[in-house]
C-alpha cells in the first residue's frame, strides 16, 4: 500500500480525473460541451413531476413499470 509504484498511480489518475474534469467544464461554459449519455425518453417524463426528488439516470421503468403504469408500487 506504501509502494512507491502504487503512490505514482494513485497520483497520475487523480491529477488525470482532475485534468479531464477541467477539460469538460471548460467547454461547458464556452458552450462547446457535448454529452456522451443521454437519459432515456420515460426519465424525462418522470422527471417533469419528480425532477427534484429524483437522482438517478438510468430508466425509471426497470423499477416503477411502464411510462402507461408510472406507479405500480404507489410511489
């Protein structure tokens, strides 16, 4: 754990998260970022009513139904 092989790549992939971070908010706000993953069109739908209590980006309807049965558990 003290290694000095393992310290060089603990170091070298947090200074590359930080670099790839940077890089991504740079182009945010030269209005040149463009995502990789897009949410599906029933996390859209569920977010217009529980966009503020809800976090997640995968499907909502792999746990709650289909988008024509949106609470089957009465969430």
């Amino acid at each position: 754990m003290k290694s000095k092989e393992k310290k060089e790549r603990c170091g070298g992939l947090s200074g590359d998260v930080a670099k790839f971070t940077i890089d991504m908010l740079n182009e945010h706000f030269e209005g040149a970022f463009a995502p990789t993953f897009m949410p599906t069109d029933d996390v859209g739908e569920c977010k217009a009513c529980h966009g503020k209590y809800t976090q997640g980006k995968d499907s909502c309807s792999v746990c709650h139904g289909g988008l024509n049965d949106p609470h089957p558990d009465g969430i």
